[in-house]
C-alpha cells in the first residue's frame, strides 16, 4: 500500500509509519511527506529516510480552494493507495477526498471531544476514561466512519499535557497497527462502517 502522510509537526507517528515500514512484511511503503510549512521536524525525519517531501502553505495561494486543488495535486502526484493524515493541523478540502481515500487520528474517543483539544476538553468534563480514534476523513470535524479506538484511562492527577502524551502513545500503536492491517488484509468502507479484511 502506498502512503502519502501529511504531517504538520515533530512527525512522531510518522516516525512510526517509517519504522513500521522498514519491514517488508508490514506491507506499506510511505512514498512522500508531505507538510502545510517548512522546517518542521516531521520533514527532517522524512528526508532522513530518503522519502520525498513537498510544502504546501495556505498562505502561499490566493484562497483556500486554491490551496485545495494544489495539495490535492501535489499528494496525488505520488499515487498514493491512502493517505494519512499524521498530525496535520489543516482540514483537507474536496479536491483530495475525493480522488483518494485519507484517514487521521483524533486523541479522543470519537464522537466524543471533537477539535483541537480532544484530551483536555475530556479531561475538563470528567471522564474516567478517553482514548485516541482513527477515522476516514470525511466533510466533518473528526465525524468520519471509525477505523479503530484505543481506550487510554484518565487519571485523578492527570494534566491535559499528561493526559495527552499517554494519549499519543496509544494513538501511534494504534495507527501502525491499523494501517498495517488495512495494507496486508484490505479495507471497504459499508455506510458508516469500516471493514478490515
């Protein structure tokens, strides 16, 4: 399977891909990285293990349907089987859902906590127990059909940063795990539902 990952940061679940993928017998291959700004570590790890990057930053085009249209030009250049979105902090318009399938993790137990602050918003509510979600990327804020949850326990003394880090652990497990899965034993999607194998 071949693995356009989109990444905005440190890049530490698509270190993992990378790890991952160093094995044959995962089944996938991570073909180009790519990034909405520069000199982030996430491009470093990429161009470490000699795979191909690109930047698209929104601020480099007239619009956002612009920007769009360029990153959908820019990811499909690379014919990816899916793309992973890895920590991207942008969402992704029509011109690329449409043209390949993509899916993001999300720290927290979806529907549950959508946004950028899944683990402290659980952590302000009350829960005792959150977790991370991989999901296909669909016209919604974290709403898409659900690949695979990990339940992460919520701790008394916990801060949304502890929270969070214990988060991204079993985040980037479940991520290697599922895409592995998807790329050895196929996936279909039914409705809402995900289907692996």
């Amino acid at each position: 399977m071949r693995l356009v990952v989109l990444v905005s940061g440190t890049g530490t679940n698509l270190q993992a891909l990378l790890d991952a993928c160093a094995d044959p017998a995962y089944g996938a291959e991570v073909v180009a990285v790519g990034a909405d700004r520069d000199g982030i570590e996430g491009l470093a790890r990429a161009e470490l293990a000699g795979v191909p990057t690109f930047v698209c930053r929104v601020g480099d085009f007239a619009d956002r349907g612009a920007w769009d249209r360029a990153l959908a030009q820019a990811v499909t250049a690379h014919r990816p089987d899916l793309v992973v979105s890895a920590g991207f902090m942008k969402l992704v318009g029509p011109p690329l859902r449409s043209r390949v399938a993509m899916v993001n993790t999300h720290p927290a137990l979806c529907p549950a906590f959508p946004g950028m602050h899944g683990a402290a918003d659980a952590l302000a509510y009350g829960v005792k127990v959150t977790g991370a979600t991989l999901f296909v990327v669909d016209d919604g804020v974290d709403t898409g059909p659900i690949v695979a949850q990990v339940p992460v326990p919520v701790a008394d003394d916990d801060t949304a940063e502890s929270l969070h880090e214990r988060i991204k652990v079993a985040e980037r497990a479940m991520l290697v795990g599922s895409i592995g899965r998807m790329a050895r034993e196929g996936w279909s999607l039914d409705g809402r539902r995900v289907r692996i194998g």
